[in-house]
C-alpha cells in the first residue's frame, strides 16, 4: 500500500473571506476554480467549499456557533501547525512569492533557505486570514 491524501478539512472563522482569498491563491498553486464545489452538511450543521485537484482535496468548513469566536493558534492541541506545497524548482518559489505579494501584504516571510530542516530546504511561508501557516517548497 502506498499512503495518499484524499482530502483535508480545516474549520475556519469566516467561510466568506476565507473563500475569497484561497480563490486567489490556490490558482497560483495549480488549482482550477472551475474544479470548486460548496454545499451544506445539515446532519453536522457546516456549510463547505472544497478546492479539488487531481490528487487531493482541500475544503474549508464554517464552525459551530459555540466555537466561532474562539482564537486560533498552530500551536494548540489538534490544531494545523502548517501546510506545505512541493515545488518543483526553486524558480517556482521565487514566482510564487512575486505573484503572492499582490494578494496579501503583510505576514509572507520571502523565499529564503532553511539549513535547519536540510541544506538545499528554500521556501516561502505566508499565513492566511485564520492564521494557519501555509508553505511553499523546493527542496534538491
């Protein structure tokens, strides 16, 4: 057997905005928004947006009520602490960080290389509107 993701979920704040950004985003990924389904799961109260690709699925879901308003951290129990893409060269990085500047402003850390998780490790790490860490990576 050969492990494989089919898809993530991650519970955001606000299903809106968090549509809004990834819409500009994951095309720059290799995402087709043409490929991008919403519905609604009334059995667990969630409305979804999933981004499909040929490999995986990444959907975002709307919190319950009860938790809506609660601060989220990477570093907390259960939480995602970061998500990373595989680029193929380090040019890709590079172009990525370019076009992902115009979308957001604040909170990319540019590409640059990582000796501490291995000597050709570059990449580029921005955040989204929740704070989840998101990464971008080529390694040799």
């Amino acid at each position: 057997m050969k492990p494989k993701i089919d898809h993530i979920q991650i519970t955001v704040k606000n299903l809106e905005s968090t549509e809004l950004f990834f819409d500009q985003v994951f095309p720059l990924l290799g995402f087709n928004l043409k490929n991008k389904s919403k519905g609604h799961v009334p059995e667990h109260a969630f409305e979804v947006i999933e981004y499909n690709c040929d490999d995986f699925i990444i959907g975002f879901n709307s919190p319950r009520k009860e938790f809506e308003n609660e601060e989220i951290h990477r570093r907390k129990p259960g939480a995602v602490h970061h998500i990373a893409f595989k680029a193929s060269t380090k040019i890709e990085v590079d172009n990525f960080y370019l076009k992902l500047k115009s979308i957001i402003a604040k909170d990319i850390i540019p590409p640059q290389y990582y000796p501490q998780h291995g000597e050709s490790y570059y990449a580029i790490f921005f955040k989204d509107l929740d704070g989840i860490k998101w990464e971008f990576v080529f390694e040799e």
